[in-house]
C-alpha cells in the first residue's frame, strides 16, 4: 500500500503500530552492535516512540501548512535518472506452474568505449515471478571472464558507490541476465531491465565484487541448527564497501568475519535473524581498509526443523541447489581497489581461494 500521504497512511495506523513494534519494520536485519551502515534503514532513538504515540494519540494530522513538500521519485527508479537502460529483447513467459530452468539471455551494450559506472538497479518486470536476476559483463574473452556487474532479490536495495568509485564495463561488452524465475499459480510475462548511472569524474578506486559460498551444503532432515562457513583470502590490498548474504527458506543467521593477518578477528557483519524476504547489501558507513592476507569469511546457519514455518519439506537432506526449495549459501562482497593494483574483471574469487 502506497504511504506517501497522510490520507494513505492514517487507515493503516495500528498495522503500523505493530510492525514497529514487532522490529517487522523497517526491514533491517543487522546487528547495530557490528558494523555502521550508510543505508541504515532502523529508526534513530526517540523515533519508534513518536510514531508509537502519535498512534496512541488517535494518528491526528497535524496543520497541513506545516507539512515538508512532498518527496520527488524518479520515475520508475531508485537510481537518479539513468544514463542507460538495457531491457531484455523480449518478455519471458512464465507459466502459471512447473519448474523453470535458469535462463540466460544476452544484451548488447554497443559500448565503443570503456564505461565506469557509479550506480545501478535492476527492475523485474513481474517481481511476482522473478526469484532472482544476476547480470554479468561478458567482455568477449571467454566465460571465465564474466564479471558480476548486479542483481535483483527480494529487498535487495540499488547498488550505489562512492564518488571515485566506480565499475568497469568494457567496450563491446555484452551484458547476461541470468534470470531465475518461479511460478506462482498464474501465468505471468516479465521483461527486466537494468539501468546504469555513469561515473561523473575519472575514478580512483575499482568496484570489484567477491563471494564466499558454501556448496558443499548438506542439511541433515529436521536439524534446526546446521552451520558452515566459507572463506577469500586476499592477496593485495583493499577496502571493503559493502556485504550482501544470500540464502534460501531455511536461512537462520549469517555473519561477516575478518580474519586479519595477526590472527585477530573481527566480526564486519552480523544478521542473526535472516530473513529470505529481505536481501539488502549493507554498505559500510566508511570503508574498511583490509590489509594483504587478511581472509574474508562468511558464517551462515540454517533451520531445517519443523519450527521453520518457511520450510518446504524437513524430513529431507537439502544439498545446494537452484530452487528455493533447495539451499545456498553466498556471502557476496564489494572491494573498492586502487586502479593501479585493481585485478582484470573475471578474476574469480572462489570459496577458499585467493584474490
């Protein structure tokens, strides 16, 4: 439902009441012990309290004349306007049930010239039937060149960077929609798009994405507390940007470690309660420097039990797999890297292995 003015809101004053009250909303999972985060969404102190007590109150209006100018969107964006939009060719048939395998649709960028890139979004066209959509830029050397450019999930918010920031796009790049889509009980069509805000000055300092995944998963049936880990080890120097984790139905928890080359520990990120719902990357609200041999690691627990009221089916081991009703575990990352050490794009980062 719409919130934007107080006609729209008043009806939903108690609901509103709860879902603070709850900690439903706003939808932010990380634990404020760990870690500052530009995109924090919580509430500061004192908030919670006035809008729980303008509630108790009786949600009154207020003088209208006192009221701030209504904000300004972008239409269709929560980018600013886009420099570029590349939308699928054509839209995707969903039918309304079955299992449909991933699909992976190419789009030219016709890019005579090397992009930067400071902003991106990608927009399903049905949310209702998209699961996920990853895009990679294929730079024509090959596969094992493909580099992680964005991705759509649920509550996953726009990936934004610093100005002197910025990601690589090729000339002659195509980019790859690599498109999970999942029936819902009625046929559907989606066309997603993805659009590109272009850096505004040269920049310093490379985006380059990571991950840390545990494909080894084994779940055992009804195990309400299975745990695993996966880790990246650097091999330059880098500052860490922002995190995003990626489970499934059964997603407990997940945490974000820096293991430095002292052997101290460090915890960037903590989600202790995941919710598969809400997928956002958790931007840092500085950067933080990671020296040479430090190992990102990425710790995720998992509620394969009856208690989970999200799973499908607890009286089965669940393996890593691409249906939500099978289990992932990614810890994506962003790495901002000097220019004149940045790693050509495609490098892999795999879990356990070396960047």
């Amino acid at each position: 439902m719409p919130l934007l003015t107080y006609q729209q809101a008043r009806p939903w004053a108690k609901a509103i009441r709860s879902a603070l009250l709850s900690g439903k909303m706003p939808p932010w999972q990380a634990d404020p012990h760990y870690g500052k985060f530009s995109n924090d969404l919580s509430l500061a102190p004192g908030e919670k309290e006035t809008l729980v007590a303008w509630v108790d109150g009786g949600a009154p209006e207020g003088n209208p004349a006192d009221a701030p100018r209504p904000r300004q969107f972008t239409e269709g964006w929560r980018i600013a306007k886009p420099d570029v939009v590349f939308e699928m060719p054509e839209a995707f048939e969903v039918p309304a049930s079955g299992v449909i395998d991933y699909q992976y649709i190419p789009v030219k960028t016709n890019f005579t010239e090397d992009k930067w890139v400071q902003a991106v979004e990608v927009r399903p066209g049905d949310r209702s039937v998209v699961h996920h959509a990853i895009i990679v830029v294929d730079d024509g050397t090959g596969m094992q060149n493909e580099e992680y450019l964005a991705g759509y999930a649920p509550g996953m918010s726009p990936q934004i960077w610093e100005p002197g920031q910025a990601r690589l796009i090729k000339a002659g790049s195509t980019l790859i929609f690599q498109m999970h889509y999942q029936t819902n009980g009625k046929a559907s069509a989606d066309r997603t798009k993805i659009g590109l805000v272009f850096a505004r000055q040269p920049p310093s300092r490379q985006i380059v994405a990571g991950q840390a995944a545990a494909h080894w998963i084994a779940i055992p049936p009804g195990e309400p507390d299975y745990h695993t880990a996966a880790s990246v080890t650097l091999h330059q120097e880098a500052y860490l940007v922002g995190m995003r984790a990626h489970m499934h139905l059964r997603g407990k928890s997940f945490e974000f470690r820096a293991i430095y080359p002292s052997g101290e520990t460090e915890i960037l990120l903590s989600i202790p309660k995941y919710d598969f719902n809400w997928q956002p990357y958790y931007y840092l609200a500085t950067p933080k420097l990671l020296p040479k041999g430090t190992r990102i690691e990425a710790r995720a627990g998992f509620d394969n039990s009856p208690n989970n009221p999200f799973n499908p089916d607890p009286g089965k081991t669940i393996f890593w797999g691409p249906q939500t009703w099978d289990e992932m575990m990614i810890g994506w990352f962003d790495l901002a890297v000097p220019l004149k050490t940045a790693p050509e794009p495609g490098s892999k980062m795999k879990p356990g292995s070396s960047f």
